[in-house]
C-alpha cells in the first residue's frame, strides 16, 4: 500500500509504503544509538493485538497523531488482506 501525507506544520509530503509479507527469520534489530536512547524496543504481536496497541496508543505530538493514523490504515488494510484469504 502507499499513503500520502502532507504535514503543513513542516511544509512535508511524504510517501509510506507498506509490504504484507511472511516472516521468515525474526533476527535481532540493529537500532541506531538514538532510537535505543528513545526505548525502542523490537516487539511481535499478532495483527489484532498491533491494531488494539496502536489504536490505544494517545500521541502526544504533531508528527505522531499521523504515525498513528498512517500506521492503522495500513494495519487494518492488512487484516482485510488476511482476513480474506
């Protein structure tokens, strides 16, 4: 899927692509020291439980409220697929 976002506050346009794939190989994540020193961390759920996660999820900042939005499209688009099939 593709999805086009325009941020006015930044003056941004930016294009999300997502892929629907099968997990081969959960390997270990490489984060960059930044995203470590922000708590990221690598978690697997199933699609339901990422959609319940990510919808519950409050954002607290410009930039999130359209990861959140952006991120539930896709992962409801994904169910659909999944489900579908």
């Amino acid at each position: 899927g593709t999805i086009l976002e325009y941020r006015s506050k930044f003056n941004l346009r930016q294009t999300s692509y997502c892929y629907l794939g099968t997990i081969t190989s959960k390997g270990t994540p490489a984060f960059t020291d930044e995203e470590l020193r922000d708590g990221f961390q690598l978690l697997w759920v199933s699609l339901p439980e990422a959609i319940a996660k990510v919808t519950a999820d409050t954002p607290t900042d410009y930039e999130g409220s359209f990861i959140q939005k952006r991120d539930l499209i896709f992962l409801t688009k994904a169910q659909e697929i999944v489900g579908a099939n």
